[in-house]
C-alpha cells in the first residue's frame, strides 16, 4: 500500500476530527453536539448524496451493468449474514449471532459518504448510481438475518407478537433507506437548470457537513469504547477481519463487473462496511433479547474507523494494482 495514499486518508482533516471525538471523550472534555443537530447532519448527508447520485444517473446509460451490478450488491448484503452466523455461532447465543450478521452484511451510510470525499479529494471519478445499490443493501441483509434467528433459535422472544408485514415494511421504508431512495428519484428527474441551483446546498456544504458528522461519530465511538471489554478479543478480531474479507469478495465481483476504479471502490466499501444505525433500529425491535451493544460498538467503534483509515487506502491500492 502506498504510504503517501495512507497518509492522506489519516491527515484528511475529516478523519482527523472523528479521532478528536474520541480524544474529546477520553480526556472527558464537555464537547458535545446536540442530538438535534446530529440528527439534521445525518439528513443533509443522505439527501446531498442521493440528490446527486440521481442526477448522475440521469446522465448515465441504464444498461446491463448497472443492472448486473446492484443484483450483486443486493446478493452480497443477503449472503454475508449467512455465512457471518455461523461464524459467530461459535462466540455468542444465536440471537447475537443474527443481529451481528445482519449488521455486518448491510452498509454504512457514512463509510459510503466518506469514500465519496475520499475519491473527490484524489479527483478520480464515480458514477452516481451505487447510491442506488447503498439503499438496496439495507433491507436484505436484515431479512436475512432475521430469517436465520427464526430458523436456529430453539424458542425464539415474542414468536406469538412476531409479523414479517412489519419487519418487511420496517426493512424497507426505514428512515434512511426511504430519504436514500426518494432524494436518488428527485435527483433523477431534476432539470440540470434545477441542480445548478441547488449545488451551493447539496455540494458546497457537504465536505464541512461531513467533517463535523465524523466529529460527532467520534464522540459517540468514544462513548462506545468501554464496551469493548464486553465484546472480548474474538469479537473484535471478527469485526477487523470480515471488512477484509467482504472487500476481497467486492473487489472480486468489480472485476467480473468491469467497474472502474471509483466505482470500484465504493462498491467495495459497501460490501465491507458494517451498519449502526438502521439495523440496529430493526434488531432492537425484531430481536430485543439481543446486545446492543455488541453489534452497535463492533460496528461503529471498530470496524467504523478501520475502515475510514487503513480500509480506504488499502481498497483503492489494490484496485490500482489490479487495474495496473
């Protein structure tokens, strides 16, 4: 891996901020952002990079490889909890198990957000449609990994109160997914006259917007660290060494594709990244018997930054080398 590629991705003055959140919380500094706040930022993101992903894809030929390729993005995100279960069968109770898979096969918003910044800053080119394949990749890894509870729990909590309706539709028109989609549908049938106008809000802002979430996601990681001696070393060695995997398995399937190199590699970042924000929702009401905070801090206090410092620079070096 390239140490100049390295060194740009851990002195991204973003990523710098995200490690000052966490240094804000062990020096236990007051620094806080208002939930509100966090909440508005979280928005801004969804909508900024769904609104632009459409209008990209407006400009883009919907041809068989975009097809091809969010088939292989919705694949990935129901085969990843299958084959993470069962590993993880061997380290925790079945219902921890389902919801740790499910949270590794969906995606990040913000790993995909910052891979985004991460290309803008070394100026090489993607394609606005996998922000279709990152609202695709919410819905099944969460079926999926509630299918498996179902199938292997001996007498699974609230079977009598338990309605696929309503875990399908909580899977599918979750907050994040349903901003995600509709703002790629509004970006899609915008005018070019339209989106130039609204450039200062949706691209202008974005880098600053994007620094200060990482701020916050640092306060909340930090927040998270003290429950990793719950999780034990096996947990968090799983939650290093499943992004690499899922991104080898991604980097594969790019070649199949014929993606190019920025695609390439936000297609990768999806498969490697972990969720903590709509799974968790749906596992908090599908499997309430399960630890929250497991999933939630080997996801986001683990294999979050991981991904954000070594994953990004080392994903795209790779790629480079198999482009080369």
């Amino acid at each position: 891996m390239n140490p100049e590629l390295l060194a740009s991705t851990v002195l991204n003055p973003a990523v710098l901020f995200f490690f000052l959140g966490i240094l804000a919380v062990l020096t236990r500094s007051d620094l806080e952002i208002p939930q509100s706040i966090s909440k508005l930022m979280s928005l801004y993101l969804l909508l900024a990079i769904g609104f632009k992903g459409g209008v990209e894809l407006s400009h883009s030929n919907l041809g068989s490889e975009i097809a091809l390729t969010l088939l292989a993005a919705v694949m990935m995100s129901a085969l990843v909890p299958v084959y993470t279960f069962f590993v993880l069968r061997r380290m925790v109770p079945v219902h921890d198990a389902a919801a740790i898979a499910a949270t590794y096969g969906s995606i990040s918003a913000v790993t995909f957000i910052t891979a985004v910044g991460f290309l803008q800053a070394l100026d090489v080119s993607s394609s606005g449609y996998l922000v279709a394949a990152m609202a695709l990749m919410e819905s099944p890894a969460i079926i999926t990994g509630l299918v498996l509870y179902r199938f292997f729990a001996a007498d699974p909590e609230g079977a009598e109160d338990f309605s696929w309706p309503r875990i399908l539709r909580e899977a599918c028109v979750n907050g994040s997914v349903f901003l995600i989609l509709g703002s790629l549908v509004i970006g899609l049938v915008t005018t070019d006259a339209h989106a130039r106008g609204l450039a200062p809000f949706t691209e202008d802002l974005f880098k600053g917007v994007l620094t200060l979430f990482l701020l916050d996601m640092g306060l909340i990681a930090g927040r998270r660290l003290a429950a990793l001696r719950e999780a034990g070393s096996r947990l968090i060695l799983f939650a290093l060494l499943v992004p690499l995997v899922n991104a080898a398995l991604g980097i594969t399937l790019t070649v199949v594709l014929g993606l190019g190199v920025g695609d390439a590699l936000l297609f990768t970042v999806l498969c490697a990244s972990a969720s903590y924000i709509a799974v968790p929702a749906a596992m908090h009401l599908s499997i309430p018997q399960a630890n929250a905070s497991l999933y939630v801090t080997l996801s986001l206090a683990v294999t979050f930054p991981f991904n954000i410092v070594v994953g990004l620079p080392l994903y795209l070096a790779v790629l480079r080398w198999v482009h080369a």
